[in-house]
C-alpha cells in the first residue's frame, strides 16, 4: 500500500522545500510530488529531467460564433464580470466560465471551450521520479491540477512499486493545500517562532483536524524566538499534536540550495542532522499506522 506524507505550512518561505528536498534524499523507495503550482521550486533542487508532459485544462472559456451572433447584446447585459465588450469580444482573462452568456443567447452562438491553464511533468530526478507542474499566470482551478499531480504521482508508485509519495504542498489554507492533503497518511506542518506563524499554525491545525488527518509539527528557526517557540510548543501539547523538530537558524539551506543540493546532501552539520532526526521520527509515526 502507498502511503502520502504531505509537508505544509500557513504561509510561504517557512522551509516547506528545504525540508521536502532533503526527506526525497533521505528516503529509500518514494514518488516526490511538487503541489505547490502556483510557485513550485522544488524542481530548483532535484534538477528533474521531464519524460512526460500534459496538457492541464481548467475552467472552460465562452466562445462566440460569430457567423450565428446577431450582436444583440444580451451576452454583454448578462455579463457580471464584464467579459464580453459592445463589439461581442471576448475577454479571456475576465471570463470566469460561468456559462451565463451561452443560456441567455437566443441565437446559440456560444458555447463553453476548452482553455489550456497549464502543464503538468512527470520527471526522473537522482532521489526518484517526480511529478510536477506550472499553472499559467492568471489561472485559476489550482486544486484540480494538484488533483492530477497527485493522481500521476500515485500512479507512478504503483507502477515502480515505490511504497511513498512525498507531497511538497502549496502555502494557506485554500483549495491547493485541500487537494494536497486529500488522502494522505500524514501531514508535517512548517512553522516558525513568531506571532503570525503561531497564528497561521492554528488555521492549519484547524485543517487537518477538520480532515482528519494526523499531523506532527515542526518549527524552523526555533532559536530566533525561544520564547515564542515554547509558546508553540505548548500549543501543540494543549491540542494532542506533537512538535517533532527543532530546526536552528543557519546559513547551510540558503547555499544548499544555491548548489541545487538538499541540505542533507550538501553538508554535514547540526541543522542537517536535526533534519535526518525530524526525518527518522517521521518516518517511526507513518510506520506505526494502520
């Protein structure tokens, strides 16, 4: 069975990849699934070399024929998000694909059409293979195409009999990070020591409690705020969740990564040593599940 490790945060730039890069080096027989389409970089690190590449079709888009429009502007009226000008022009990038405009046509002249928002890989990397994607700029409907990275990302660890798909997941609380802990076995959530990270990590406790989903906690750069992050740590214990790492504020991920390298790989020191602990213990939680 193949289990889903999925690696989250509140926000953005917590050290999400940093950590996810290093458990895809660290462990044996496992899929990598960047779901963070919006902003991926893990790729920045794995160096992955593509061998698949599809297409990623969102919402659907109006299109008018024109040989069958009578300009009778009743597309233009209906329209609440001002897509469609006096001339029967659509606006691509304003169509929310709402299909107003095709039912309050009178002449049928309109249909709902197909608009690629983006595109997905599948890629061997030197820790594995690995799925990922890019969603265009301006696109929207990030939850189905973290859907399909990790549909392929499942599909690949049952075809190579790999045991684990690690999940590098978007930031927040919205719909990509719902679709990227969806099914998944266990969830390590990113923070660090501050009033807006403890706030952030409340929303994401509030996620997976309402999902379900066991969680583990880790802060990063702990030592910048000691207080704040025995702050945390309480919070953690008073909710039955517990905090499984301790990762210090160092320079060696920053040039890890300006190396292309994860950090376990790059260096031996105490913040990469702290990481194959966090790692180990990780692993020691999914291993005691059912």
């Amino acid at each position: 069975m193949v289990k889903q490790l999925a690696v989250i945060s509140g926000k953005g730039g917590t050290g999400k990849t940093t950590i996810t890069s290093s458990f895809a080096a660290l462990a044996e027989n496992a899929v990598i699934a960047d779901c963070d389409v919006d902003a991926a970089d893990l790729h920045l690190i794995l160096d992955p070399k593509t061998f698949e590449t599809y297409g990623f079709y969102g919402l659907k888009v109006a299109t008018i024929n024109k040989d069958l429009c009578t300009a009778c502007g009743e597309c233009t009226n209906f329209c609440r998000f001002d897509a469609i000008d006096k001339y029967m022009h659509i606006d691509v990038y304003k169509c929310e694909g709402c299909a107003v405009c095709k039912y309050v046509c009178p002449e049928n002249a309109i249909i709902m059409a197909d608009k690629k928002a983006g595109e997905y890989y599948c890629s061997n990397t030197r820790f594995g293979p690995m799925v990922h994607a890019k969603l265009s700029a301006g696109e929207e409907a990030s939850g189905k195409l973290v859907s399909n990275v990790k549909r392929r990302a499942h599909e690949l660890a049952s075809e190579d009999d790999r045991d684990l798909i690690i999940i590098d997941g978007p930031p927040g609380t919205g719909c990509a990070v719902i679709a990227a802990i969806t099914g998944t076995d266990l969830v390590l959530i990113v923070t660090e020591p501050t009033v807006s990270g403890l706030h952030d990590l409340e929303r994401v406790l509030l996620l997976v409690e309402h999902f379900r989903i066991p969680a583990l906690v880790c802060i990063n750069k702990y030592d910048i705020n000691e207080e704040m992050s025995c702050d945390m740590m309480a919070h953690c214990q008073s909710r039955g969740v517990s905090v499984v790492g301790l990762l210090p504020y160092d320079i060696s991920p920053l040039d890890a990564m300006m190396n292309s390298k994860a950090v376990v790989e790059y260096c031996g020191n105490e913040f990469s040593d702290r990481i194959r602990s966090l790692w180990s213990e990780v692993i020691s939680q999914m291993q005691g599940m059912h």
